[in-house]
C-alpha cells in the first residue's frame, strides 16, 4: 500500500517535472524562434550593408587602378610625343644652323637690327653676332649710322644682340631669343603633326 | 602693356626685400612679366609692381636673395604672365608658377591665358544651385556645397583641415549627371610633408587623373605664393568655361597668401593697413575669391573652398574677417572638437553654407533634407546648452528630455561628425544617419520637419 502511494507520488511529480520541462523547452523554443524572427531584418540589414560595403570597396580599388593605369599611359605618351617633338626640334636647328649667309640672309639681319634699335630707341647701338654672320652684319651695319660692330662674338645660331652704347639697353634679336620666345608655339605646331591638340 | 618686349635693362637701382627698382626704364608697363637674371645666368621671373619716372619696381617671385645691384639684368618679356592650358594639364602636378613638378614636360598648350583672369561680368552670372557631393557626412548633411559656390573653411594651427582638403579634393562628385568633374588643387606655403601627402592621396585613390596640383611648399620663395593661386584658378577657368567641366578649386592654406601680400606691402613701404596687413587686402582677396561661379550659357561651374588657418584661432582676424565678407558662408573647425579626436572637428554652429537652400531638396538631394538639417542643428544646439547646464548641476540634476538631447549630442559627434578619412558617404547614408539623430528624442520634439517625412524616416528607438 505504502509503496503504491510512493510509486503514484512519484510518478506525480515525474508528470509535473515533465510537463514544467516540455513547458520550459516550449516557451524557449518559442522565443528563440521569436528572436530568430526578429533577428533576420536586422541580419538582412547587416548583409546589405556588408554587400553594399563590399561594392564600395570594390569600386574604390577599381578607381584606384584604372586611375593609376590611365596616369602612368598618359605619361608614357608623353614622354614619347617630347621625344619626338625634341627630335624634329634639333633637326630644325641643324638645318638653320647650316643655313645658306648668301641671299635674303643679309635682309633678315638688316630687319633684326632695324627691329632692334626700334625697341631700344637709340640708333647709337653696339652690335654682336657669331663668327659665321661677322660678315654679313659688318657690310648691313654700314647702312645704320651710329651703329658699330663688338669685337666680341657671341655663341649663337645666327641673328645680333643690340646693346645701346651706355650699356643700359639690350636686345637679343639671335636666332635662339626668337626661337625660344615662339617654342611653346612652335611645341603646339609640331605636336599636332603627331595628332596631339588638335 | 609694352608694343614690343625683350629689353633687357641692366641698371638696377635698388634691390629691396622681393623688389628689384630698375633705373632708365621706358616702355613697361603695369604687370609686364620680367625675367630677372643673375650673374650666374639664373633666371627668375617677376612682375612689374609699378612703373613711372623712369623707373620700375619688380616683384622677384623667386626672392632676390644672391642678387646684386652691378651684376643683375632685367628683360621686360612684354607680355603678363601667362599659363599655358589644355586637356592635358590633367593628372599634372605642377609648382607654385605652374612649371611642371612631376618630371614630365610642359603640357602641349591650348591657349595661353593671363593669370589674371578676366573678371566675370556680374550680369552673366548663373545663380549656383546644384549639389556637389563631397562624402563628407557633415558638409553635404548641414553646411552643403553649391556648384558655383565659393565657401571656405576656417581652421586653426595643426588642426586637420589638410586631411579634410585632400578628403574631398578625392571623393567629390556632382550626382545626377554625366558632366565631367575636376579637382585643382593649389597647396600655398604648406610643408613638404603635406604637399607630398596631397599628391600620394590623390595618386593613391586614382583620383589624380581628373586634377591638377599645384605645390608651392614652405621651403619656396614667399612671393610665389602671390602666384599659386592664379595659376590654379587660370586653369580651372579653362577647364570649366572652355572644356564645360565643373571644377573644384581647393586652396590651401590662403593665411600664407596673405602673409606673402604682407612682405610685398612691407617692402614697398606701404601704409600697413590692421595687423601689417596692407589695406588693400580685402581687394586683393575678392580677385581670387571672386573667380568663382557660374555664367550663363556656358555649361561648367568653378566651386572654391579656400581654407585659412586663424592666427591663434581668432576669427576676428583681418584674413578670415575679410574673407567671410566676400565669400557664401563658412565652414568653421572647432578647437575643442579636435581635442576630443573627432575628425572632421566641423563646428556647425558656427558653420553655415549661405546657399545650401538652393542646392537641396527635391531633384538635387531628398525632399526632407533642409527640414531634417535644421531639426539637427536645433538639437545639437540644445545639446549644447544642456552640457553646459549638467556641468553646473550635473546629470542627476537634468529632466528626462535633457538626457535625450544629450544623447542626440553625442551621437551626432560620434556618429554623424566623425568618419574616416577614407570614408565616403552618400548623401542618402548621410541623410539616414541625421533620421538616427532625430530618432533618439521623442516626436513631440520634433518641430521642423513635416508630418509626412516624419512617418516615412522615423523610427523611434
């Protein structure tokens, strides 16, 4: 009798123990499962985030490459446009430089020194050339009174540096000054030979 | 200016500070370039200051230290100074003058153009009204850039509006259209470090093919840096009125321009106007800041942040007090901001962007862009007042609401204010994180903005 009553009583509270623990798992089921719910929008959100992270990452480095590829291109072009440019460059100054003194020269060195004591605003001017154009601009000058030749050559390509003869005033009309005065022109005109600034 | 140049005159009466006076002088005329050549054949370029009875100051761009008065020649070239423009100029790094500082040669000129620039005539003018997005949470959020605009930042010493220049010269974009976008970039007296760091970051971020740099470095003649910014705004002019490209003008730091102008005025002896300054500087300043905008008929726009370090952070001082004058508004860094480590250490209470209202809303950033920005500022505002009311009371002392706005003020400097320097933020995420603000305080408090956007975008935590 005795052990019937213990066996129902335990069984009893086997019965409650197993319901408080089906309960317990139920509730916590439910309320994992409510959590998993209430966690996919904001994982959803995370996962966008990431991938939208991800995208922008991605476009950075791409920007970063493409920059660099376009820069360094560029610059290779460059470099060999100049090449270029400097080669038709020092053609040009070879053929001016081994240029005929005879003919239309001694017009040309006439106009320099007309030119010349034009800006300075003095006819009393002491004139300067190479060794190569000594001649030529001895027998021009004889037509500017007032004007004489330094006996001092100047290493050019051809042309004449005026001074007034106080030695305030100068004006380099050399071939050289007038180039280097035009090169950038002169750069613009043999780079659109090549197809560059048109 | 002179009907023929390339005289050169070699007595020079006077060497003074950056000036060369030279003597028996006729023919030059007012801003003639001149190239001044010493007795080593070196050449430096300079300007004609002024000219009459026979005499002509030159200002010596590269300084006249190792001149003397027996051995130095100056030739009027005859023309002002030009710089020499094109498509090329792009991905260029270029000095002060604008010659080439990347070890490439000259750029295949377009045009040659006065660096002066031609003065924009005010009835051609566009009003500015579109957005440039800057990723910069703070500025297109509250002080908002304007294509056209011309809208500084006021810094102190040391603090990081050199990170903030370099940030948005690499991340700015205008939105909702196919133009192209350009960067110059003119860095005036800043160090070798900086200037090297300007050029890595734009190099780095592959930003560097859609800019021009412009480096004059602290170690560089002063005077050159009277040039550096005509130079950079010359080229940005092309690009933006002749190539149709909408150009962002970034110079820094325009305090060293300022002192440079003082040396001049020092030199020539001239009435010093509030601290040394000359009184002209105001003049001075509206010729750079003003060659900025948009002008009908013509499809590109010139934007200028200049950035000015305040002398011992007085705003007060003649440079950013006569800059404000000409220029649409301010963005101010805020010492106490940068203690505390929060970068970018914008101050937008004492920030403003006077034509933010036409650059915003519908069609340019969101409908309820203006609205949300000022209910932020009203709260951080109120943040404010209320830190200072719990630093005499303290917190147990404040209401429920104090706490809440409190909150609204360190969120706004940790989450909104602060951000990476490599951290680009669309206008939309900016505009999201300013939502998370005004979230935080109950809806009762929000007065600024429509009912309608605040049940679309609030969401009450």
């Amino acid at each position: 009798m005795a052990n019937s009553a213990l066996e129902t009583t335990i069984s009893k509270i086997l019965e409650q123990t197993e319901k408080s623990v089906i309960s317990n798992v139920e509730s916590a089921l439910n309320e994992s499962l409510k959590t998993l719910d209430d966690s996919v929008p904001k994982l959803e959100q995370e996962y966008d985030k990431i991938l939208a992270d991800g995208k922008k990452e991605a476009d950075k480095i791409e920007k970063q490459i493409m920059g660099s590829a376009d820069i360094e291109a560029r610059n290779k072009q460059l470099m060999a446009l100049e090449d270029a440019v400097d080669k038709v460059f020092s053609k040009a100054l070879d053929q001016i430089a081994n240029a005929d003194r005879s003919g239309d020269y001694s017009n040309l060195i006439k106009t320099m020194i007309e030119e010349a004591t034009q800006i300075l605003g003095t006819s009393e001017i002491s004139v300067s050339t190479n060794a190569k154009d000594k001649d030529v601009v001895q027998s021009t000058l004889s037509q500017f009174s007032g004007a004489e030749l330094s006996s001092d050559t100047i290493d050019c390509l051809g042309g004449v540096v005026v001074k007034s003869k106080d030695g305030a005033m100068t004006f380099d009309n050399t071939i050289d000054a007038r180039i280097e005065r035009l090169k950038p022109l002169i750069r613009k005109e043999i780079a659109s030979k090549f197809g560059v600034g048109e | 200016m002179t009907a023929e140049g390339g005289v050169q005159y070699s007595k020079i009466a006077e060497i003074k500070g950056p000036l060369v006076i030279v003597d028996d002088v006729e023919n030059a005329a007012f801003d003639e370039l001149v190239e001044v050549e010493t007795k080593d054949g070196e050449r430096r370029l300079g300007k004609v200051l002024e000219v009459g009875n026979g005499k002509a100051i030159v200002q010596v761009f590269e300084g006249t230290t190792g001149l003397s008065i027996a051995a130095t020649n100056a030739k009027f070239v005859g023309k002002v100074m030009e710089m020499p423009v094109s498509r090329e100029v792009l991905g260029r790094v270029f000095d002060g003058l604008g010659r080439p500082k990347d070890g490439l040669p000259d750029p295949i000129a377009d045009k040659f153009i006065d660096i002066n620039g031609e003065p924009m005539n005010p009835e051609q003018r566009e009003y500015p009204k579109d957005f440039i997005q800057t990723g910069v949470s703070v500025i297109d959020g509250m002080i908002t850039l304007v294509r056209g605009q011309k809208l500084p930042i006021f810094s102190g010493s040391g603090m990081s509006h050199n990170l903030l220049a370099a940030q948005i010269a690499r991340q700015a974009s205008v939105i909702g259209t196919q133009d192209d976008f350009a960067v110059v970039f003119a860095a005036i007296g800043v160090q070798y470090s900086e200037a090297e760091y300007f050029r890595r970051s734009l190099e780095e971020s592959g930003a560097l093919k859609r800019s021009v740099l412009f480096l004059n470095t602290a170690d560089d003649p002063a005077i050159e840096r009277i040039i550096t910014p005509r130079v950079a705004l010359t080229v940005a002019e092309y690009l933006a009125f002749e190539l149709g490209m909408h150009v962002l003008v970034i110079l820094t730091d325009m305090t060293n321009y300022a002192e440079a102008l003082r040396e001049i005025s020092a030199a020539r002896e001239e009435v010093p106007g509030r601290k040394g300054y000359p009184g002209y500087l105001y003049t001075d300043l509206s010729t750079i800041y003003e060659r900025a905008g948009k002008l009908n008929g013509k499809k590109g726009s010139v934007t200028q942040v200049p950035i000015l370090s305040m002398p011992s952070d007085d705003i007060t001082h003649p440079i950013p007090d006569l800059t404000g004058y000409i220029t649409e508004g301010q963005i101010v860094l805020g010492r106490d901001l940068f203690r505390q480590g929060v970068y970018p250490p914008v101050n937008i209470l004492m920030s403003l962007s006077r034509l933010m209202k036409d650059g915003i809303g519908e069609g340019s950033t969101r409908a309820d862009h203006g609205e949300i920005s000022n209910q932020v500022y009203d709260a951080y505002s109120r943040a404010q007042e209320v830190r200072a009311l719990a630093g005499i009371v303290g917190k147990a002392g404040l209401t429920e609401i104090d706490l809440k706005y409190m909150d609204v003020g360190d969120v706004f400097e940790n989450e909104f204010l602060s951000q990476a320097t490599d951290e680009n933020r669309t206008i939309e995420e900016t505009l999201g994180i300013l939502w998370k603000i005004v979230s935080k305080l109950p809806k009762n408090e929000i007065t600024k903005i429509k009912d309608k956007y605040v049940e679309q975008y609030y969401k009450e935590e």
